[in-house]
C-alpha cells in the first residue's frame, strides 16, 4: 500500500462504503451513518458519497 497516497486512500475507502449491502437491507454503509452519526463525520474524515451508479470496485478506479 505504499504507493498509494491519502487520497486514494480515500477514494477506495468512499468507493467501498457507498456499495449497497444484502446485510445493511439494500443501503450502503453511508446510509448508516448519515442516520446514527454526526453529519459533519464523514466531512472531516475526507470521504464522500459515491451515487451508486458511479462505483467503481476495480483497480482501474486508482489506475493513473
């Protein structure tokens, strides 16, 4: 994981979270926590909502 900065850190992880789950009854985990935590968590940990018609779970999302 060396080669990879905060920021692809980041957009993997926003990538990841935005996936709808079986488990989560179809949400993502995004739709989680914008329900139980606060709004301002997902701001100042640098991670965004991906729609999910633009996730992406291929290396090619990091691919420079």
């Amino acid at each position: 994981m060396y080669k990879y900065t905060q920021v692809d850190i980041n957009l993997m992880t926003s990538h990841i979270n935005s996936t709808a789950r079986d488990s989560l009854n179809g949400r993502s985990p995004f739709d989680l926590a914008n329900l139980l935590l606060d709004k301002r968590i997902p701001l100042l940990t640098g991670l965004e909502n991906v729609s999910p018609d633009e996730v992406m779970l291929k290396p090619a999302l990091l691919e420079k």
